[in-house]
C-alpha cells in the first residue's frame, strides 16, 4: 500500500509537471516584445518597420476572440467535450497561432501585411492561451484533489509567472542593443518568438503526455474528464444574466478589469516608460521590470494564507490597489534620471500585484452560487480582456503621436502613458472601497471572513 501511495503521488508530481510547461511557455511568448517595446519607438530602425501603434495593435490582439465570446464557450466545451479533447484543441491553437505570429515577422511582407497576420495569429495564441488555462487548472483540481490541491495550483501559476520573467530578461540578450543608426533584421528582431515558439511546441508534447497519462488516470479510476451534470445544472444563458445582475460581481469584474490592466498592459510598454523616466540602458529597464513576476512568486502564495488566516478580503483589495496607485506615481513624477525611484515603483507595483488577486479570486466562490461559478469566471475574465484589448491600442498610440526619438518626447509620452494607468488605479480603488461597504451591508456573503469561517 505504501509503495501505492508513494506510486500514486509521483503520478501526480510527473502530471503537474507536463501541465505547468505549456502555460510558462505561454507566458514566455505573450511577454517576448514587453522589454523590446522601446524598439518600436524608432519604424525606421526596424525591418520589421512596426511602429509603437503597430505593437499596441499587435498586444491587444491577444483579447480579440476572448471579447468576442470565445472565453464563455470555453466553459461548455469543457464540460461537453471533456479536459482531453478540448485541452488539446486549444493548446494546439495556442501553438498555432504563435507560429503564424513567428512566419509573419520573419516574412518580409510590408509592415502593414505582416502586422495583420501577426494580429491573426495573436488573436488564436491568446484564445488559445487562455482556455488552456482553465484546461491546466481543472486538470489539477482533478489530480490533486485530496492531496495539496492548493499548492499545486499556486505552484503552477509562479512557474508560469517566471515564463514573464524570463521574457523580459532574455529578449534583450536575443535582440542585443546596436549601435546609433544600425538597422535591426527581421531575423534578429524574431528571435524572441523562435525561442517562445520552441518552448511552446515542447509544452504541446508534454500536454501530449498528460493526455495518455490522464486517459490511463481514468481507465484505472473508472471515471470520465467529462462533467457530469444534471438538468438543473445544464448551462443556461439566463445564468448569464443572473450572474451580470449580482452587483457584488459587477464590482469585482470591475476592480479585475482596472487593476490588472494598471499592471498587464503597463508590462507590455514599461521599458519604453522607464528608460527616457530613469535614463536607464535597455537591459537595466528589462531587469527592473522582470521584479513583477518575481515578486509574484515570492508574495503571492504568503498573501494567500494571510488572507485564508485573517479575512478582511476587501481591505486587503484596497491595500493593493493603493499600493498600485502609488507605484506609478513613484513611476510617473519621481524625480527624472535617479534609478532607485525605478526600483521602488516597481518593487511596489509587484506587492500591490500580488496582495489583490489574492483577496479578489477567492472572493468571486462566495459571491455566486457554485453551479454558476463557471459562467462567472469566463465573465469576469471576459470583462477584463475587454480592457485588455482597449488599453494597450491606447498607449500605443500616445507613444505613436507623443515621441520622435528624442529623449524629451520620450519622456513626455511616457508620462502621458502614465495618466492612463493612474486613471485605472483610482478607478480600482474606488470600486474596491464600494465593495468593502458592500460587504460590511451584507456579511452574510462572508467577503471578510476567513475561508474557514465563511458560508
């Protein structure tokens, strides 16, 4: 029995480990251009000849499909069709569309050509992405249930999260800086997506493994990756609007909308903010903002336990989301050219980031009924790539009409770009501070209670 169990538990281990590849690769290639934005500053440097509205394009693609449906599919299909075939579907989309991405930057098509395939192919990676995403998190449930389910799941989301981080430390050293004047190649401009797509087409073989180790899971157990549901419990879109009509919801999908979009989309062009700020060289301004997704890892799991521990959910939401708010006023009217100033907006930037979904997320299980938390995540993550979409377009285009080249235009675009993220950080904090009252009218929803003690 015991060499079971010790059988069993390495099972569980070598899954987890397939399943978490496919997701840090997926980080890895949605952040590949994050530390290289400031290039886009200069089309006429570039082979590729995309400018910063270009990226901005490009970025916002990634929420293209998941606005427009894709993401509340997701839930039926996974019910219907079952974690194995539907997983695989959309980690080979996830695949796909990373390489559609790698072919039209390296095509040698007119900017604007390469830049609508491009898009294309980011609209499938981040349809992809995400839906792989809650394939990977509803096959550890399944794994792990009974046996440090937690931990797996948060474990999962640090390794992921350190695919960012690499992102953002080894894209500049794949596109090394050139010298004033220097054109850069397509070829050298593409390397951050080869090296993603690498990574991506081994978490696909790995996802492969977890299929036929998942299918001999079931034949073992005599169960199904299919969800059983009874009538009652069949999806309706009238569950749809009863989960829009739940306030308490609307203001969590809110606070999620304008606080992660005061940090994602802040990610995608935070070199080209911070190296005209700080007078930083590109590859300082790479290493100070891969301190986000490290900080994650560090704080995310000890925010965790403090709030299962201690409750007060929605005070907690309001810390992070001030603490946010003042990272990038640190960011945007600290004194210009002192690095330390960098660091410390960021270092708080990472700890707001990482006390906030930490409180928001389990919060979201007391507020809708279980049979309808499905629909209510794919909601509330439908809500919020709608601001990821928007937002990135915009600060693309401020750097776009903003900047010349020089380090004065720089500087006045990146501050431009800044009043966009404070506008969302008041925003957050102002929904935070509306659902904190919320929860002191109405306790029974247990918001501010310790998991243990809530109902």
């Amino acid at each position: 029995m015991t060499g079971e169990r010790k059988l069993s538990a390495v099972s569980c281990w070598a899954a987890l480990a397939c399943l978490v590849v496919p997701m840090f690769a997926s980080y890895f290639f949605d952040d590949m251009f994050s530390s290289l934005s400031q290039l886009f500053r200069n089309p006429e440097l570039l082979e590729l000849g995309w400018n910063s509205a270009d990226y901005g394009f490009y970025a916002g693609g990634y929420s293209f499909l998941c606005v427009w449906g894709g993401l509340i599919v997701c839930g039926m299909l996974l019910d219907k069709w079952g974690v194995r075939v539907t997983g695989s579907i959309f980690v080979g989309l996830m695949t796909g569309g990373a390489a559609i991405v790698t072919v039209a930057i390296t095509s040698g098509l007119a900017p604007h050509t390469s830049l609508m395939i491009a898009y294309v192919g980011c609209m499938l990676f981040g349809l992809g992405s995400e839906i792989a995403g809650v394939a990977v998190t509803r096959s550890i449930a399944k794994w792990f249930k009974g046996r440090n389910m937690a931990f797996a799941m948060g474990l999962q989301l640090a390794i992921a999260r350190l695919g960012t981080a690499l992102a953002l430390l080894l894209s500049p050293l794949l596109v090394a800086a050139k010298a004033p004047g220097e054109v850069y190649t397509l070829a050298e401009t593409a390397r951050p997506a080869f090296a993603g797509l690498v990574l991506l087409l081994a978490g696909t073989v790995l996802w492969a493994v977890f299929v036929a180790m998942d299918a001999r899971f079931d034949a073992m157990t005599g169960s199904t990756d299919r969800k059983a549901r009874s009538e009652e419990d069949e999806f309706k879109f009238s569950d749809i609007f009863k989960v829009l009509a739940n306030r308490q919801f609307i203001m969590s999908a809110l606070l999620c909308v304008f606080f992660y979009c005061s940090i994602i989309s802040f990610k995608k062009f935070a070199t080209s903010i911070l190296i005209p700020r700080f007078d930083l060289p590109a590859e300082t301004a790479s290493l100070m903002v891969s301190l986000i997704p490290f900080s994650t890892v560090i704080f995310a799991p000890l925010f965790g336990s403090m709030v299962d521990k201690v409750g007060r959910g929605t005070r907690w939401m309001i810390a992070g989301s001030v603490l946010v708010l003042i990272a990038h006023l640190l960011i945007a009217f600290a004194p210009a050219g002192i690095m330390a100033f960098g660091y410390a907006g960021i270092a708080i930037l990472g700890i707001g980031y990482s006390l906030v979904p930490a409180a928001l997320w389990p919060s979201v299980s007391k507020i809708v009924p279980e049979k309808n938390l499905g629909t209510a995540y794919s909601l509330i993550y439908w809500i919020q790539n709608m601001g990821m979409l928007i937002v990135p377009i915009i600060v693309g285009f401020i750097f776009k009409n903003g900047t010349a080249g020089d380090a004065g235009s720089g500087r006045v675009a990146a501050l431009h770009s800044e009043y966009v993220f404070l506008t969302l950080c008041v925003l957050a904090i102002i929904v935070s501070v509306l659902l904190a009252r919320s929860s002191d009218r109405h306790p029974e929803l247990g918001l501010d209670k310790p998991s243990g003690e809530a109902s």
